[in-house]
C-alpha cells in the first residue's frame, strides 16, 4: 500500500524530494562593430558597418554572438526578431541540457551608448541572472552617468563585459549598478562570442570563478591558436596566475607578448581575464 502510494505520487508530482535545476536567464547586449562611428580597429566594410547584423564582426560572422551560438549544439534558437530601431535584432536561445534561456541584442554601432546603458540598465533592474556585454569599450571615446542600483532590483547578477580592457572601465560601474562582475579584461582583446560559450556551461553548474576564467582563456588559447605560434596566454585568477603555454615550454615565461592574428585585427598584448 505504500509503496503504491509513493509510486501515485511520483506520477503527479515527479519533482517531490528531488533537487531541480534553477532556471536561469541570460542577457547579451552587443553593440555591432562600426568603421564609421566608433574607435575600433578598422576592418574591412562588410564586416565593419553597424546598422548590418547579419554580416558584423560581433554578430553574423564565425565568430559573432549569431554565428557562433547558431552553430551550437547546445543552443537552440526559438525566436528572432528584426526591428528598425536603435535595436536591429533579438534572438532568443534555449539550452539544449540544461533550463537556461539566453536572450540577445544586437545594437546599430552607432548606438552604442545606448547599449552600454541598456546593458547597465538590465543590471540595475535585474532582468537576469548573468548580463553581458560585447562589442568596443565606448566608454573610452565617451562619457555616460553611473548606473544605480535600483530599489527594486529583482536579483543580484553575475556580469560579463568583453571588451578591451573592461576592469578599469567597467568594474566599478557594475558594482555601482549591483552586479557582480564574474569575468572582465584588463588588455586589448578580440571579443568572440566563443569566450561566453566557453564559460557558460562552466557558471550553469556554479562552478567557482577560477574555473570560470580558465575557460575563458583556455577558449581564446585555442581559438587564437596560440599554442601552434608559441606565445603565452596570462589571465588572472582570484589568488594566482594560471599560465596557458605552448608544449614545448616547461618554465612560464612572462616576457612573451600575446601576439595574434583573429581575422584581420592584430593585438600585441597579453589579454588577462579578471
């Protein structure tokens, strides 16, 4: 008799005495690349116009928010929506293993402050479990008033900026806003979308931060091969320094620069994720 009962109840309530998995939602505001209204790097103008998503450097190419998690087999797109507005596109992705809903925008370059503010905004409200930001650092080319957190701020998130050299320009504005900054730069760097695919999984399972950040640059060692030209990736952890060496090194080198070519842009400094 009981143990049919047990069974009943295991038929109507099957998550009675069994640990679920939180549902979590993530926001990524990326603010296209921009030949003509920002201080990037110039690329070449297929890849380099923000007001088109689908062929951006930080969107529709390999390597962008659209076409690297579109190729994803952990991610499955359930929405798309194109607009005429400051905000060219939204998709909507849900995770293949696990109850995680990640919800994208892409910003016409020459919006890009009001991504950042947006960004910020999802922060100070918070909208979702982890926010993120991709695209160029804007605030070294301008000014915007600091984020407050708001009185009704429903979650504390966890904050991911890339971008370069995010720590010095973003940490204390997350803070300020009442995120929790998770993974920052303190160098120039490319900002692929396969740095947060990398640590997604990783910040999912609430895996520790450390392991986290080597994600991240064990994804940008190898996607920039650098352990094929030799060079040394630096990042930082919490407490140490966590080197990622070429194979034929057995003591880490700290003079090497980072020396890469990611498509057409070169970057000559180690990137360090904090």
């Amino acid at each position: 008799m009981v143990i049919r009962m047990f069974c009943i109840v295991m038929l109507l309530f099957p998550c009675y005495g069994f640990a679920q998995e939180t549902y979590k939602t993530i926001g990524v505001f990326v603010a296209l690349a921009d030949n003509e209204h920002q201080g990037i790097v110039k690329v070449p103008d297929a890849i380099g116009k923000g007001d088109d998503p689908d062929k951006n450097l930080y969107w529709g190419t390999a390597d962008g928010l659209k076409g690297f998690f579109g190729r994803s087999k952990d991610w499955k797109l359930t929405q798309t929506t194109n607009t005429n507005s400051s905000i060219l596109r939204t998709i909507i992705y849900r995770h293949t293993r696990h109850q995680v809903v990640l919800n994208a925008f892409a910003y016409k370059g020459e919006a890009i402050s009001k991504c950042i503010q947006a960004f910020e905004m999802a922060i100070s409200s918070g909208t979702y479990d982890m926010v993120v930001y991709i695209g160029h650092n804007g605030l070294m080319d301008f000014t915007i008033p600091m984020p407050n957190k708001t009185r009704v701020q429903g979650k504390a998130p966890d904050c991911v900026v890339l971008c370069c050299k995010s720590e010095q320009h973003f940490r204390e504005r997350i803070i300020s806003a009442g995120g929790r900054p998770i993974l920052l730069t303190s160098q120039f760097m490319y900002p692929g979308a396969f740095i947060l695919h990398a640590i997604v999984d990783d910040w999912i399972l609430n895996k520790p931060l450390g392991t986290i950040r080597s994600s991240a640059g064990a994804a940008y060692a190898k996607k920039t091969r650098i352990f094929q030209r030799g060079r040394v990736l630096e990042f930082l952890q919490k407490s140490k320094k966590v080197m990622i060496k070429a194979k034929e090194k057995t003591e880490p080198d700290t003079s090497y620069q980072l020396e890469i070519n990611v498509g057409l842009l070169r970057l000559t400094q180690p990137t360090v994720f904090i």
